[in-house]
C-alpha cells in the first residue's frame, strides 16, 4: 500500500511518501482501504516529537478517515466486506495516512451515502472531541452561557453548532479573516480578538470551551461566574489550574467509541451540523499539509483524498 510516513523526528520534510506493508485484520478488527482521512493538530507534534517520542520507525500518522471494509478478522460479525464506514483510532494508535488501515471493528460505524468520505473523515475526531467536551464534560444545559475560544477550528466549528442545537446562548472568538465564516456557523455573539479583548467584553459565562490554550486558555477562567467550568483541550495532558478558586478546570477525556460515532451522523443528518469547511492534499503532499496545520493559519479541515 502507498502511505506518507516518517522514519525521524523533524519538520515536516521529514515526512516520505512510498510502499509499506498491507494491514492484516486481527481477531475483531476490520482492515478498511481509505478512501479519505483527516489532518489533525496532534500530527505535527507527534512529527516533530515534541509531545510524543515514537520508539519505531517507519512512523504512519493519521488518527481518522473514512474509507470500505475490505477484510474482517475472526469475531467480527456486524460489519461486512464492502460496508461503508469512518472511525477515529483507539487512543494510542495511527496510521491513517495510508490506503489502508487496520483496526478494532467497534471504533467504526457505518458511514451513510448521504455523507462523502472526504466530510466523513473530517467529522471523525473533532466531532469526537467536541461531543465529549460539551456534551460529556461540561455537561451544557439549555440556557446557558458559553464561550468557545478559536472558533474557526475543527472542533470549534462543531461545538459551536451543537451547544446551539442544545440551546445554549454561544459566544466565541475569531480572527478578522475568518469573522464571516464563524458567524454563518450560527453563533450569538462573534468577537473579533484583534480588535477586541474577550475577557474585557464577555462575561457572566457558565462555561468556556477552549481550543487555542496558553494566554487564551489563562485568562478565559476571567468571563466565568461562580460555580463555572471551563474544559481545556489544548493546553496538555490536565487542565490548566484555574486562577481563581471558585470555578472548575476540567481536561475532556477522548476516548473512541461507536456510540459516539454515530452520535455524530445523527447530528449531521438532522441538519444541527454540517461539516467543516476542508481543504484537500492528495496523501503524496503530507508534508505541505503538515506545514499548513503546523501554521495554524487556516480554518475547518484538512484532508487527504487518497482514492
């Protein structure tokens, strides 16, 4: 099979673009041929070593995609050669940029013809995360406040149209280039954080959802009220600790499952989200798209189009 890896830690020319050995399907995995799979922020940093130092080489990065069965392992008896689906990999796994792919027949689901692969593969993790951070973690109620830090991004994006589907009043932050393609994601209040302070402007939150981290991961326990959480996904392994005793740091604990998966087709078919803008690589320009994400200067997804 072709797949765009690495065999050292480095910047993104580092990354290779060649033949590999075909995946064999386990005992209650599946071997999916991908058709699709999506670049994520957590790629670059496992490329460069900076949050993960990876002990074999070659090294195939990609953590979601969407793609056709083409073999099932012994035990697997709901899903079939030629079934459509997208999935994320377990926690601990890659190798999405590939043709193919092996892995644990419960971390896929059934991808409807109403949703492409190239979008099917975009909504895998970050839906992931956002159902898990909104839904699961911060446990958003109808009626409450919300801002979401980076509203431009994957996941943001997403969170953003399903605090809106849960009622929530959604505030969230941008920049100038990107404050038309925010506010069509449907949100109350859109600030534009170059030519505003948010912790200036926003206050009274019973939640912040941040996906920048740093500064912007600091000063956002600021707009919180008493008795407010906040849920970080971009500022490490555990939730940053709050400056001020009367809210609540969390860290969303992403795991993979089919439940979740299919959490998010529901959502997507019911029109309460779309999927993110994408931009496309053919899977032999790994190291242009790793460039771009490393960049943070763009916004929806990236994605390879491998077949």
């Amino acid at each position: 099979m072709k797949a765009a890896y690495f065999e050292q830690h480095g910047g993104p020319d580092v990354m290779r673009y060649g033949d590999l050995p075909d995946p064999v399907a386990g005992p209650n995995e599946v071997v999916v041929d991908i058709h699709a799979a999506s670049v994520n922020g957590a790629d670059w940093k496992v490329r460069s070593g900076r949050d993960s130092q990876v002990s074999s080489f070659p090294y195939i990065l990609g953590r979601d995609f969407s793609g056709v069965i083409s073999q099932v392992g012994d035990g697997v008896v709901d899903l079939h050669a030629g079934d459509a689906v997208f999935g994320v990999c377990d926690v601990g796994q890659e190798g999405a940029y590939a043709e193919k792919i092996a892995m644990k027949a419960s971390l896929v689901a059934r991808k409807p013809d109403t949703i492409s692969h190239v979008d099917a593969a975009a909504l895998g993790l970050i839906g992931l995360t956002a159902l898990v951070s909104v839904e699961d973690t911060l446990k958003l109620q109808p009626g409450e406040k919300i801002l979401i830090q980076g509203g431009a991004g994957g996941v943001a994006g997403f969170a953003i149209q399903l605090a809106k589907h849960i009622g929530a009043h959604v505030v969230t932050t941008t920049s100038t280039a990107n404050l038309d393609y925010v506010k069509g994601l449907g949100p109350d209040e859109v600030i534009d954080y170059e030519a505003e302070d948010f912790a200036v402007v926003v206050s009274g939150c019973d939640s912040v959802f941040d996906t920048v981290g740093g500064d912007v991961a600091r000063r956002s326990f600021d707009v919180l009220k008493p008795g407010g959480r906040a849920a970080f996904i971009a500022s490490g392994g555990k939730a940053p600790e709050p400056t001020r005793g009367d809210v609540r740091s969390l860290r969303p604990q992403v795991g993979r499952d089919r439940p979740h998966l299919e959490r998010i087709v529901e959502l997507v078919e019911a029109g309460a989200v779309r999927t993110p803008e994408t931009t496309e690589f053919p899977l032999s320009e790994a190291a242009k798209a790793q460039a771009i994400s490393e960049s943070r200067h763009f916004r929806g997804k990236l994605v390879f189009r491998v077949r």
